[in-house]
C-alpha cells in the first residue's frame, strides 16, 4: 500500500472507532512497523488533522468527535449485513483486494452512531457464515493485483507453475474468477500473445512497470 493510501485509509479507521486505536495495532493492520505508523501520524497532524491521544484503558490514537466526513445513512441492519459478508470475504482471502474492502467496511462502519454501533455489533455476533478459505496471496502480490485490475495496467509477475517451474510474465488481466478455494486471473500473456490463466497463490512476485515518458 502506498504511503498515501495508507495515510487516508488510517484516517477512516479512526473516524470508523468510536474508541481509540494504538500505533501496534495499526502497525498490524497495515503491514508496517510502529515507526512508520508514528510518522503517519505525525504526517496526518501537520495537513492539521485532529489526531489526539487517549491514554488508559480503551485508549489509542482517534480523531477528535467535531471532526466528521458526510455521514452515508446506513440502518444498523444494512451495516450488519454488509459488514458481515465483506468480513466472511475478507476473512476466506476471496479476492486480492482485501485492503481496499477493509477500508470500504470502515466507512460503513464509521457512517454509524455510537448506539447504531453498539447494536451491530450484537447482530453481527448472531450471523455467522463459514466456508472453504481461499489460498493465501502475499500483501504485495495483492496490491500489486489490484492495481493493474483497476487500473488496467500490465503487471510482471514471478510465476510458479505446476511443475515447480518459475517464470516471469507481462500480462494484462481481463478477468478474475473466484473458485472455491483457490482464485483464478485471466490474463493476456503479452510476452507470448496468448491468453493464460494464473493462479493467485502461485504468484510469487508481482510489479506495475513504470510507464515509459
């Protein structure tokens, strides 16, 4: 995740809260050290948001309560609902874009009074959904992924095949296709000018090529 995303996607975690959240923790859900969360913070103060520190039990780093964003108006049965199946895919690995979905399931989350919150955490705690867990990705294999599909950019990837052969590719992908246990990218193989299929869980690498100015 780039430094600016991130930096957005901790503002939206911390307008989600109505508690707050430590610099440990946050280092966890971005894949960064605590360090680097610090100077995050530091960064989000000096463009003069309102970053404050709670000590103490159920205290953290949060956003003061006058600093809000137009609320969208969920009930606390279609937050539930939305937060609990983006939670089920977020939690079988189903798509490569779970970082973009986590930020999206803060927002619905944030969009909620403290009392709407409170309930649905009780309704969500009455749902359960299970299912066949999808082959785990690296971090930066997914973002990588991501990127190009939404970008419709070429991505290199590292790739091993069945054979325990490994490649590298430039491929463009057209679609992706999520089965059971295990995700599918169609691509364009632009090195070969033909269309394969991959599987996510054996790419081992992959890189957006910079554009050539």
């Amino acid at each position: 995740m780039r430094r600016q995303a991130r930096l957005f996607a901790i503002v939206e975690l911390m307008r989600s809260r109505r508690s707050g959240i430590t610099a440990e923790a946050m280092a966890e859900r971005f894949g960064v050290t605590v360090r680097t969360i610090y100077r995050d913070l530091d960064a989000l103060r000096d463009a003069s948001l309102p970053v404050q520190a709670d000590r103490g039990r159920g205290g953290g780093y949060a956003l003061e309560r006058n600093y809000t964003l137009p609320p969208v108006n969920f009930t606390a049965r279609e937050a539930a609902l939305l937060l609990t199946a983006g939670r089920w895919v977020t939690e079988l690995r189903m798509i490569p874009f779970s970082d973009t979905l986590q930020g999206a399931l803060d927002k619905v989350r944030g969009a909620l009074s403290g009392s709407a919150q409170r309930e649905l955490v009780e309704l969500m705690s009455e749902l359960k959904v299970t299912g066949v867990p999808a082959l785990p990705a690296p971090p930066g294999v997914r973002a990588a992924i991501e990127r190009a599909w939404f970008e419709r950019q070429p991505v290199r990837i590292r790739y091993r095949g069945a054979n325990g052969e490994v490649t590298t590719r430039l491929v463009r992908i057209v679609s992706v296709v999520l089965e059971r246990s295990v995700t599918l990218l169609n691509c364009d193989d632009l090195d070969k000018g033909e269309s394969r299929q991959f599987r996510l869980d054996r790419v081992e690498h992959a890189l957006v090529p910079r554009p050539v100015v």
